[in-house]
C-alpha cells in the first residue's frame, strides 16, 4: 500500500487524512496535540513533529510515496522547498504569499511533480479557468468566493476555517487582477459590489488577491478574484487595518516587543474560531466568457456547500480538502508525466484529469452546476 504524508491537522488537513486513509496508509503530522488527538481511533498514523525543522520534515517525508501540505501560509513556500528538495512529490493547499512558480526550476531538476494551490480558490476556481481555456478563447474570467458561518455573530459576523492570520492576509496583501491585458494592483478590501445569491440573500464582494498564478500562466484579458463576506464586514476591517492593527513592525508594549499583527490574531481567534458543530457554508460562483467556434460563449458554474452533519467535516474543509485528495489519488496513480511546479490550471487543461477531479468531487457531494449559454 502506497504512503502518503499529510503535514498540518488542522480542520482541512485532518479531513485530507481521513479521506486518503481509506485508499492509501496516511501519517499526518502537527506540532499540536490537540490537532492530533482528533484522529484518534482512526486508521491515520499520528506524529508530534516541528515541521518548521528542516531536519525533521525530511526525517518524516523519507520513506513516503506523497505529501500532502496543510501547513500555515508563513510555512508554505519553505515546507515546499524542502520537500522538494528531498525529491518527493507534493499537492499542495499552503496557499503561501511567494510566488511558487520560483521552485519550478528545482522540481523539474529534482523529477518532482509539485501540484501548489491544489483547493477551492485558488484550486478549482484555476482548473475551470484551465479547462475552458484550452478549448476556446477566453476574454474574461471572473470568481466571487467565501466561506462563512449561517449564525451571524455581532460584530464581525465571521468565523475563520483556519488562521486567522492567514485571513488577514487577505485584508492586508495587494489585489492584483488583469484589465484590458494590463495588470492592475489596488488595496485589498477595495472596490466593494453587492452580489445576490438565491441560497443566502445578498452579500458583499471585495478585492482579494486570489489569482495568484493566472496572472502569468493564463494568457486572458480580463481576470479578477474578489472574496464574500456578510455585508459590512469590510467596513470593520478596513478601520482595524488602517488603524495599525494588522501591522508587522515590532511595537513596544510594557517593555517587551510585539506584532500588531500577533497581538490581532490572538485576540480575533477567541472571535473568529470556528466549532465543529457550527453549521456554515461556501459559496462561489465562477464566469467565464469568450468565443468558441466565432460565436459568444459564457458558462457559470456555482457553488453552494455546507457543513456535512454526517461526518462533522466543515464545507471549508471539504471544498478545500477533496480538491487536493482527488489530485493526490490522480498522481499516485500515475496520471502526471509532467514534473516541476504544477498550478491548477495546468491539470485543467486536460479533460480526463478536469473530469476525474468533478467527479471525485460529486461523490463527495460537492458539486459544481454548470449553466452556459
């Protein structure tokens, strides 16, 4: 039976495990015991690890046939190097800050096949735009995405799937999308729309920096990523970001030095932390349009998932996790000749792969519903 190492149990990590642990045999690997009491009694394998140690990461990932990678953003783009370099494959959900196409070269050399950016948005929303792509001439892409809780909690009505960190990373990092071939780079939280969705009433859409690799894989005119949230969250995040509160420069606090930043994400985990019995959703809708053939062409897919009560998995949990899952099934079977850094897109370029992952999404219930005109 093939290994598979998943680094990071985390609420999305913890579901990879489990989910690859009925095909495969599965270690999953946290610096947090709390995060790995969770799979007790199941048939995932446990180890207490820093994988913030070079040393250890490579101790662990030795002998496996894959990696899956869950780790905090802050560690992504080291833990893929590293992982890399040791000459293993990887699908990768670290939804890192750097630019992961600058490890391309060190896969290709090392004959690593390193899918990055394997989930939701980034993740499916690249295979879509990939798929499509290949198959006509695409002059606008779109995708509006969100994760969130149906109990509205005052005042931020908002719970975090994962660190609240890296969702401040969000609020804080430049949006950059593509208008008219150009790029263009504006504030995060910027250009705020109202959007409708029939599931959920109304909610508000904003510029995030989800492209990410569209922007120098894909060669279309027009593309943009914004984030979802409850109307006015937006308006809450700006004053705290804009009053120092997601700042990164040491300040001094009763004589000691401290992150603005850190300071925020410990206090917002208390608000911001999502239970395992809260019942919450994603929502995402997808547009593409062009020309196929010389005439228009524009095809929507939408997205609305929630909480499994079945199994207790998270919709963030699920919708992320068994892109990547499906992924790691299509690698270890085999279906990749291609070796280096792969984003999503790639994958969706060839059908049999786009099909194969829609259709390990739908036995899973995630679906995605297609309209086209």
């Amino acid at each position: 039976m093939k290994k598979i190492v998943v680094l990071g149990s985390g609420m999305v990590g913890r579901v990879m495990a489990l989910d690859l642990a009925a095909d495969f045999e599965v270690t999953a690997v946290d610096v947090r015991r709390d995060n790995l009491t969770r799979l007790e009694g199941t048939a995932v394998r446990t180890v207490r690890a820093d994988l913030s140690s070079p040393a250890a990461l490579r101790d662990i990932i030795r002998d496996c046939d894959l990696v899956v990678g869950s780790v905090p953003g802050s560690m992504g783009f080291a833990t893929l190097r590293e992982v890399i370099a040791a000459g293993r494959d990887i699908v990768d959900i670290s939804f890192f800050p750097e630019d992961s196409l600058a490890l391309d070269e060190a896969a290709r050399t090392a004959g690593v096949t390193a899918v990055v950016d394997c989930g939701v948005a980034p993740g499916m929303t690249n295979m879509i735009l990939g798929y499509h792509a290949a198959r006509m001439t695409v002059e606008r892409f779109a995708c509006y995405v969100g994760g969130l809780p149906f109990r509205r909690e005052f005042p931020f009505e908002y719970k975090a799937p994962f660190s609240p960190a890296d969702v401040i990373e969000e609020y804080i990092r430049p949006a950059r999308y593509v208008e008219n071939g150009h790029l263009v780079v504006r504030p995060a939280l910027s250009d705020v729309e109202k959007m409708d969705f029939p599931e959920i009433g109304t909610l508000e859409a904003f510029n995030s920096d989800g492209l990410r690799s569209l922007v120098k894989t894909m060669k279309v005119p027009n593309m943009i990523e914004k984030t979802l949230r409850y109307q006015g969250h937006v308006e809450l995040m700006r004053a705290l970001r804009d009053s120092g509160f997601f700042g990164t420069e040491e300040i001094e606090v009763r004589g000691g030095r401290v992150r603005p930043l850190d300071a925020t994400s410990a206090v917002l985990f208390k608000q911001w932390l999502l239970r395992e019995e809260d019942d919450e959703f994603t929502v995402m809708r997808v547009l593409v349009e062009g020309t196929a053939g010389g005439r228009p062409k524009r095809i929507q897919y939408d997205l609305f998932d929630r909480r499994d009560r079945a199994t207790g998995f998270s919709s963030m949990a699920r919708t992320t996790g068994f892109p990547a899952t499906a992924v790691a099934r299509l690698v270890l079977a085999g279906r990749f000749r291609r070796k280096g850094v792969m984003p999503p897109e790639f994958l969706g370029a060839d059908e049999a792969v786009f099909r194969a992952v829609m259709d390990d999404l739908a036995a899973r219930q995630v679906i995605y519903r297609q309209t086209e005109r």
